[in-house]
C-alpha cells in the first residue's frame, strides 16, 4: 500500500484477531507437575509468581495503549484481539502453575494486595506523547519480556514447567515482531530521529531497574507465609537474589540485538555494537 497518499490509520494492515492453533491453558498438564523438583526453590517461586501477577493485571495497559491509538483502529484491535487475550492467559498459565506448585500460597490474596498498588502506577502519562516512540518502548517491554523467560526456562529443571515457559516465550517474540512492524509503518509516515530512539530506549532500560517486577516482588514477599522457613530471611535478601539469578542467565547478545532494531542501523554497524552493548545491557535490564 502507497502510505504516503494514505491517511495514517491506514498505513496499517488489519491484523489476525486469533492466531490459528495458538495454545490454551487447558493444554497444560498440570497435574502432571513434578513437585519435588520446584517445591524447595526459592528463587524460582519468586520469579514467577511475580510474573503471574504482572502478566494478569497486563490489561490495564491494554486499555491505556488502546486509547493512546485510537486514531489507529487496526492497532487498537490487535491490541484488545491478540496481544491482550494472550498476555491474560500468560498470567492464568503462571497463576495455576504457582498454586499447584505451592499450594499453601495465598495467590488471589497477594494479587488483590499487588494490583492496588500496581494499578495507581498504570497511567497514561506513562505512556510517550509520541504514538512512535510508544512504539520503541513497547519493543523495550517486550525484549524484556522475552529475554526474562527463556531464562526462567533455562533456569527449569521441571518439564511442565519447561513446556508452558516455552510458550509464552514464543509468544513475547510474537509480540515484539507485532510492535516493531506497527513501529516501522509509524516511522515511515512520519519519522523520528535515531537519537530520539536512542534517548527512549535507554530511558526504559534505566526504568527497568525499577520495574514492576520490584513491585511484584514485594507482594509476593510480604504473602509469603510459612513458605521457605529456611531461607531468606530479609525482602533485600530474596530481591538481590533473584536479580543476581537472572543477571547470571540473561541472554545479553539477544536482548541486544532486539534493542537495536528500533535505531534502524546498518547491518555492520549493529554487529560492531553487539558485543559491547551486551555488557551494558546485562547490567541495565537485570541489576
């Protein structure tokens, strides 16, 4: 489509409501959990009931970024049709494994306590004025996103747990192709300048220093009960040991390379950048 005699709405092509064969929670063999393999891990107990918990309130940004692109209703839809739906069930996927995993975790309790304060924080003006840029940081989330479970999945030694972490994975890289295209059609109407790019994608790279997942982490904590009486013994303790985990296993040279498609470089100027920027990049995204 000739998107330069085209009104910008319309540069977008109308996306597919619901992926054909895309998976559902009932696939998941829950019952064939092998508890003994996940039940004493502490770390990893607080990875993902904090994910759980992200992932299910994720509709409150789906309902600030529809707003923010309403003057794209291809988008919009894609956004309510697709990306929400899937981040929902990411969230219900992680919610059924934590309680059957742990079961004496008061889950719906420490939600509701997460999602009072989480929600405050879900607001438009977190949002960039500029529907582009929005763009850059939506594929700054989601190179998190990707990058934080294929190392909770390297991290797995149980395979249901192995099999779900896989899928959600794969559906992350779906969605941060999906903002990348939807950045790229943005860009094309009416530019921005890398070093515009540039000041966002460091911008939340610095804030993912102090995520949500800090906020998630806190609750799961203080609703913990009687769950890992051994082990830490101080919210610092447990916070600086599930960062030093995941700093340990990120993949920076991916993460990195993610990062850089928004600049929009040549080809031999990202390769030149990679491994340097890797550094950089596991300290930012994983203190």
């Amino acid at each position: 489509m000739p998107i330069s005699v085209a009104p910008p709405a319309a540069a977008f092509q109308a996306p597919v409501s619901s992926r054909p064969g895309h998976w559902r929670v009932e696939e998941i063999d829950y019952a064939a959990i092998d508890p003994a393999l996940v039940a004493d891990d502490e770390v990893l107990f607080y990875l993902l009931a904090s994910a759980s918990f992200i992932e299910t309130g994720s509709d409150t940004y789906t309902r600030n970024l529809s707003e923010h692109y309403a003057a794209y209703p291809e988008l919009a839809a894609w956004l309510n049709e697709q990306w929400e739906p899937e981040e929902l069930q990411h969230g219900r996927a992680l919610a059924r494994y934590v309680q059957a995993a742990w079961p004496s975790f008061a889950w719906q309790t420490a939600y509701d306590s997460f999602f009072a304060e989480y929600a405050s924080l879900c607001t438009m003006e977190e949002l960039e004025a500029d529907r582009t840029l929005e763009m850059v940081a939506r594929c700054v989330v989601e190179t998190g996103t990707t990058t934080y479970y294929q190392t909770l999945r390297g991290l797995s030694r149980e395979p249901v747990l192995t099999d779900l972490l896989g899928r959600i994975r794969s559906d992350e890289v779906n969605h941060y192709k999906h903002f990348f295209k939807y950045f790229k059609e943005l860009q094309a109407h009416q530019r921005v300048g890398r070093a515009r790019v540039a000041r966002v994608l460091y911008g939340r790279l610095q804030e993912m220093r102090e995520s949500d997942s800090d906020v998630a982490l806190r609750h799961v904590w203080a609703h913990k009960g009687m769950l890992f009486p051994q082990g830490a013994q101080r919210f610092e303790d447990i916070s600086e040991r599930v960062y030093r985990t995941v700093s340990t296993r990120l993949p920076a040279d991916q993460a990195v390379r993610m990062l850089l498609k928004p600049l929009m470089l040549p080809h031999r100027v990202e390769k030149w950048l990679e491994r340097p920027l890797a550094r950089v990049a596991t300290w930012v995204m994983a203190p």
